[in-house]
C-alpha cells in the first residue's frame, strides 16, 4: 500500500516538475508571441486571445494544444500574408454602395437610391481627398443622371403615378444630382463622349505591373506610330489584336447588322468601328456597304430611347455620308442601290457582277432622304422657334434639299433600265417631298433653293422631268412636278400634289385658278376619307385660299372660305400650329403625343392673328348692312352669318365703359359700332390702324380696298336705315356724304333694287332716288305676323308629335256619335246635352281643340 501511495507521490512530483519546466517554456513563447502579435492588427489579436481562453482544460493537454498551435503559426508565418491598404478598403466599401444603386435602379426604387447616394458621397469624400475622384463614381453618377431623365420623360406620359415615397425621393435626386454633378462635369463629360476607353485607362493603369492582364473585355494598347494613324489597336481575348482591315469589313458589318434591335447594344460604338471600315475600305462596293450601314445605324440612335430627335452634329454626319454615298455611286455607274436586290452572304469575297450587267447592292435611297427629311422636321418642332438655334438648324433645309434633288436625278437614273424593275412608287415619293419642301415658300425663296441646288450636283447629270438648262419660273416647276404625280400615282399623293398646287396659287394672287382647280377636284367631299396629315394639308389650303380672295378685295368670297375654319374656333388644331387641351377631354397620353407628332414647324406656320383679323373684318362688311336691313325691315326673316362675329359684338356692346382699342378685337368692334351709326370715316380710320396688316405684301393697298369697301357698305347701311324716312333723295347728296363718284352710288343703289333689298326706282334723269311708300308694315303689322308665323309653326310642331305618338292613328280624338266621350251611351248622352245648351253639336264626345293656344287663334 506504501509503496502504490509513494509511487503516486513521485508520479505526481514527476508530472509537477514537468509542469513547471513546460509552463516556463509555454511563457518565454508567449512572450515572443506577443512582441510580433502587436504587430500584426487588431483582428489577429482578437483571435489568439480566443485560442487562449479555448476548452477550460486543465493538465498538459492544455500546453499540449498550445504547443501545436504556435507550431502552426511559426509556420503560418513562411507564407506571405495579404495586407489591404485604406484606399482599397474605402473602394470596396465604394463598390459596394454603387452596387447597391444599381439594385435600386433596377426596381425604380427611388427612395433606396436617394440613400445610398449620400452614402456614396461620403465615401468619395475620403477617397477624393487625397486623389481624384474613381471612374466607378463618375460612371455611376453620370449613368444616374441619365436615368432620372428617362424617368421624368416617362412620367410626363404616363397615366400611372408614382407613390409618395418614390416620388419624394425622386425629386430629391433632382437637386441633388444637379447640385452635384456641376463638380465633376469635366469628368462627366470625358465619360460620355467615349464611355468604354474612359473606363478602360484607369483598368490599363492598374494593369502595367501585373503579369497577367485580364482578358474578360477588350482594352486598347499603344501601338509604335506607323502606317496608323490613330495609333490603337483593338485586343480581344487572348491577347490577339483585333485589326480592321479590308478582308475583315463584310464580317464586321454582319455582326453590326446582326445586332441590330437588341438590346444593350452600343450604337456609338458600332458608329465608330464603321467610320474605322469605312477608312480602311478600299473597293467601291466595300465603300458603299459600309456607307449604307453606317447611316442606318445612326438613324437607330434615336430608336428605343429618350431622345426624340437626332441631333444635328449626328444629322450632319449622315448628311456628308449621304453625299458621299452619291459621290461613290456617279463614279461607278456599274453597281446601283436598289430595294429588290439580294443580300450577298459571302464575307470572304465580294460579288462578281455578270459581264454587262449591273451589281446591285440592297438598299432605299429614296428612303434615307426621308428618314433625313423626317429627323430635321422632328428637330424643329421640339427647338424654341424664337432662339437663334432654331434658325440656324432650318439652314440645313439646304442641304437636304440638295440631296432630295440628287436623290431625284438618281431615280430618274435607275429607271432608264427597265432590267432593275425600278417600283413608279420611289419616283412619287422623292417627288412628292421636293414639292412639299417648295410649295408653301416664296417664289424668290424657292429660287435661291433651286440654284445652290442644282449647284451642288455635277454637270454631267441632268433631270428628264425638270431640265437643267431650260430657265423656268417657279409656277411652271410646280406645275411640271405635280402634273407628274397626276399621270403617275394615285390616291394620297395625287390628292397632296393637287392641294399643294391649289396652295402655290393662291400664295402668289392666283385666286381664280386655285378657286376653280379646288372645285374641280372635288376633294371637299372626300378629305374625309384620307389621312390626317393630308387633311391638315386641305385646311391649309382652304384657309390660304380665303386670304387670297381678301387681298383680291372679295370679302363675301373670303369670308364663305374661312368661316368653317375659322367659325369652330380650332383654328390651332385643325392647321396643325398647336395643341388645345380642354379640361374635360378624353384624349388619352398616346394620342396627345400623336397630335403633337403632327404639328408643323414654326416657319411653316400661318399667322393665327392675321387670319382673325381677315375673318372678322369680313364679318363686319357683310354683317353691319344685315342688321341694318332686318332692324328697319322686320318682315325680313333674320340671317346670321357668322355666329362668332355677333357674340363678339354682343359682348362688347353690353359693355358698360370701352375704353380705347388694346387688340385686334377691339379695333374692329369699334370699327362695327361706328359703321353702325353711319360715322364710316371713324371706322376707316380703325380698321386701318391695325398694325397686324403691315404682315401683308402691299399693305398699303390692302389699306386702300378696305376704306372703299367700308364706304360702300356705309353707303348700304345708311339706305337701309333711313329708307323709311325719305321720298326721294339725291344721288349728289350720297356721293358727297360717302366721297364717293355718282357713277358708284348709282351702280350699288342699281344692285339693291335688283336683288330687291331695297323698294325704291332710281330716277336717271334727275339723278334720284325714288321711295315707294306704303310698301313697309308697321311695327304692329309686323309684330302680328311674327306672332302669327310662330303660331303657326307651334301647331305644326305638335301635330308631328301627336303624329309620332300616336304611331299614325292622328284621328283618334275625332270618335263619331255617342261612340266617343267617357265610354258608351252615357257619354254620348252628355255630349248630346252639352251640344243643346252650347249650340248645335254633330259629333258627341270628346273635341281637341288644340288648347288654349288654338282658342286664342279660332278667337
């Protein structure tokens, strides 16, 4: 027993002094342990400390344990260990807040994107310190900015509203975005203009010290300057340069074509891997290929995005490839553009024409002069016509003049040769859009367009339909283009070159032409059937018809024509010069941007106040004399011509005080109430004094054809007026009083008596007027046949009631004998009654006598 205790005695003094030697050694590690823990960071601290108070063992496996761990860490040591400096921590924190505005964008959740935003600033505060700020910042706020954009656009469309929440964070973003992107425009704008090389040279610093550059998206290297001008080349995966060369074009133009209409396409950089073709293309097929892609693809730049209109540096752009595109085509007279043509599918090689024929390349000229035509008008419509962009954007209307020319010649061109099957339609087409781009201008404006015009194209080339050298006015151009569409197309197009002749005519004072052209095509009766933009055309037509009879001094025919435009009071909508939205219409957002997609541009515009001013002044001529007439002859059944024009004059009468004219209105319904009453020189004197005619071409004769036809109908009114006061009266005494020659006064006083407007002989002779007498009723004859015609009028109005009513059987209150009245013979019975006390009775019943109003007429 003595022995097991002492054996444990000195199994346990052993394992003591073990203990302690190990302890002693465990210490001194530690020690050294720590002198390199402290200089290692925080996070490594935190962990051996977690080792340390690890298990709550006791014994040696303890020291055990923590003998292998600083084993492990001694050799943990050899590797080399990854150290993150600060500026690369603040960059992923960085990332990760722009990642977070992407997810945000996604969704539209504005409010998200608002936070993080500020989140983001913070962050770039302490990058941007001590460096400029990191191309993922300049990218995420400028992609940013174009997104809220797009938003706002889409809003202003859509029916759907935002929430409050996201609304409210939106337009917090506004201000923000603003206020902030005003520090880094520089930046922004380095970044937009090529988005893919600003992003990449902070990606090719970064990559110079590395072995490995990544190889996931094409950079650009510096090449040595050589037979390259631009000095770059393109390297794609696997470190192989991408080269554009001519063998390469047709295969980079698949791919661009094949791209087309996708989406996340880079349209700015298809255009300028193009323009790099286009340079090194060395055959005129190649050179043509490429010239027809390259316009279409800038013509997608506007499709399926927020801006409406091209602009005009990429406008120009195509433009000059347009020209060039002509240029390639009149060198080489063997290959034509044509839209029946086949692709060719073989990138290696290019198509060998047959000997003699022609090598045809698919494609529509006629529609790229369109397409241009279409852009320039959509840029001015949305650009402020009171600015001088606006004027120095319809300068290019030149330019495209020009090609539409061009375009012309080349149709008339391709159809010579009846083997290219040429369609009649691109000839109308290109035809129909030289008129439309003439026919609403001067003939001195169109003069200059056809000289630069003809200018720019070269000698050699001639036009069959209008000649070069034949020196033609403008009339006989317009005349000789729209005679072609008559013989050559149909339907819409033969009515738009029909109604731009008819517009032609009477802008230059042609009226009786237009007047009689306009009714022989009978399209007054047919517009209906045609398209909106044709319809507009019509009114236009229509209203610059009126004009040109108010200048030709034909005020009843003036007025005829402009009162079914100019009576509705849509004068902007129906002339397509702006959009009227009423409060309670039901025009949903679709067709609002329809309608707005129809207006014209501002130079094309006629003046809305002159073409008022025209109408009622032509009202005024024509309605004054009609009051007079029916005010002095009652018995004349009252005619209202125009009902704008008497709600005018109505209300200015009702005025209590009218103080001196303001407006065009004004003038002319003092210059009403003055013809009124006979002052006519009052009323020369205010219509003349409307500057709005200084507008007009020979304004002062205009001036001059209104004094006469105010002192005319001065002379009318003052005849119907006091007619019924005179016997006789002398024509000297009319002549002096409306300075006018006796020859005139007899000529309107003839016409009066003729179409029986006025009861009186004009006595040659002695040079009077003769009144008969006796012919005018009195007030009270008068009031008793209006009495009686209203009378009248009210029965016959309720026998077509009774009528409808009664569905045909009108005789139902007339029963005969003692079968009528209350039922049977009772009622005849008291009908017989009633006829002994009230007078002999033949039938019994119950009479309609029409009421209380047929008692007052039998009465």
């Amino acid at each position: 027993m003595s022995s097991r205790f002492f054996a444990a005695g000195e199994s346990s003094s052993e394992s003591s002094s073990e203990e302690e030697e190990l302890y002693s050694e465990e210490e001194k590690e530690q020690k050294s342990e720590e002198d390199s823990q402290d200089e290692e960071d925080d996070s490594d601290e935190e962990g051996e400390s977690s080792d340390e108070d690890d298990g709550g063992k006791t014994g040696i496996s303890k020291f055990l344990k923590d003998q292998a761990s600083s084993e492990g860490e001694s050799s943990d040591d050899d590797t080399p260990k990854l150290v993150k400096s600060a500026k690369n921590k603040r960059l992923e924190e960085l990332d990760g807040v722009i990642k977070l505005i992407d997810n945000a964008v996604k969704i539209n959740d504005w409010s998200s994107i608002s936070t993080e935003f500020d989140k983001l600033n913070r962050q770039v505060v302490k990058i941007a310190a001590a460096d400029k700020a990191p191309k993922q910042y300049i990218k995420t706020v400028s992609d940013l900015e174009d997104f809220m954009n797009e938003t706002i656009a889409k809003q202003k469309v859509s029916t759907k509203k935002m929430n409050a929440t996201n609304a409210k964070g939106l337009n917090a973003m506004k201000q923000k975005i603003k206020r902030n992107n005003r520090e880094y425009a520089t930046e922004i704008e380095k970044y937009k203009e090529d988005k893919f090389d600003y992003m990449m040279s902070d990606e090719e610093e970064d990559m110079v010290p590395a072995e490995k550059p990544s190889s996931k998206r094409d950079i650009y290297v510096l090449e040595t300057p050589g037979e390259d001008d631009q000095g770059f080349s393109t390297v794609g995966r696997g470190g192989r340069t991408l080269q554009y060369t001519p063998e390469s074009i047709f295969a980079h133009l698949r791919t661009i074509t094949e791209s087309r209409g996708k989406k996340n396409t880079d349209r700015a950089e298809q255009i300028r891997i193009m323009e790099r073709l286009f340079a090194v293309a060395v055959t005129p097929y190649q050179r043509i290929r490429v010239l027809l892609t390259l316009i279409s693809t800038r013509f997608d730049l506007t499709t399926g995005s927020s801006v409406t209109f091209m602009s005009q540096e990429q406008w120009k752009s195509a433009d000059q490839e347009l020209g060039t595109l002509f240029e390639v085509l009149e060198d080489n007279r063997n290959m034509v553009v044509v839209e029946n043509a086949e692709a060719w599918d073989d990138d290696e090689k290019p198509p060998q024409p047959a000997p003699g024929e022609k090598l045809k390349v698919p494609g529509s000229l006629v529609s790229i002069v369109e397409r241009l035509d279409d852009e320039l008008t959509r840029s001015l419509q949305h650009i402020d016509p009171h600015t001088a962009e606006y004027i120095e954007r319809l300068s290019d209307e030149q330019a495209l003049y020009n090609k539409v020319v061009r375009a012309m010649l080349y149709v008339e061109e391709l159809k010579k040769d009846a083997k290219l099957e040429v369609p009649q339609e691109n000839a109308n087409r290109i035809i129909m859009r030289r008129v439309e781009h003439i026919y609403f201008k001067p003939s001195q404006v169109v003069n200059i367009l056809e000289e630069n015009a003809w200018n720019s194209v070269p000698s050699q080339f001639d036009s069959k339909i209008t000649p070069r050298g034949k020196a033609q006015d403008i009339a006989t151009l317009v005349q000789i283009l729209c005679t072609y569409l008559f013989e050559n197309s149909a339907d819409i197009i033969r009515g738009r070159a029909y109604l731009c002749q008819v517009y032609f005519c009477a802008l230059h004072d042609q009226y009786y032409r237009a007047r009689d052209m306009l009714l022989m095509s009978h399209l007054q009766e047919t517009i209906g059937n045609f398209d909106i933009s044709t319809q507009i055309l019509f009114n236009r037509t229509l209203v610059q018809v009126g004009l040109c009879a108010f200048r030709a001094g034909l005020v009843y025919e003036s007025q005829n024509t402009l009162l079914e435009i100019c009576g509705s009071g849509r004068q902007k909508e129906l002339l397509a010069q702006g959009v009227m939205i009423q409060r309670y219409s039901q025009v949903t957002p679709e067709q609002e941007r329809l309608e707005r997609q129809r207006q014209l541009p501002f130079h094309m515009h006629i003046n809305l106040e002159l073409l008022e001013c025209v109408f009622l002044t032509c009202s005024m001529l024509l309605e004054i004399p009609l009051l007079a007439q029916t005010g002095s002859s009652p018995d004349i059944k009252k005619r209202v011509i125009s009902k704008n024009y008497r709600r005018l004059l109505e209300f200015h009468e009702r005025q209590i005080f009218t103080g001196p004219p303001e407006n065009t209105r004004d003038h002319i319904m003092q210059a009403s109430r003055a013809l009124a009453a006979g002052e006519w020189k009052k009323a020369v004197e205010l219509i003349n004094s409307i500057k709005i005619w200084e507008l007009m071409a020979q304004s002062e004769k205009i001036k001059a054809m209104l004094s006469e036809q105010i002192q005319e109908e001065g002379l009318r009114t003052y005849l119907f007026t006091y007619a019924p006061f005179y016997d006789t009266l002398a024509v000297s005494t009319l002549a002096t009083m409306f300075e006018i020659s006796e020859r005139k006064v007899a000529a309107v006083v003839s016409k009066m008596i003729s179409h029986e407007e006025l009861a009186a002989a004009l006595d040659q002779v002695n040079s009077a007027i003769i009144f008969r007498k006796g012919v005018e009723l009195s007030r009270l004859q008068s009031l008793a046949l209006t009495l009686s015609d209203k009378a009248s009028g009210l029965i016959e109005a309720n026998e077509r009631t009774l009528e409808q009513r009664t569905q045909g059987t009108a005789n139902a209150f007339e029963r005969q004998g003692g079968r009528g009245g209350r039922g049977g013979g009772r009622g005849g019975a008291r009908g017989g009654m009633r006829s002994d006390r009230g007078g002999p009775r033949t039938r019994g019943g119950q009479q309609f006598g029409g009421g209380a109003l047929g008692g007052a007429i039998k009465a």
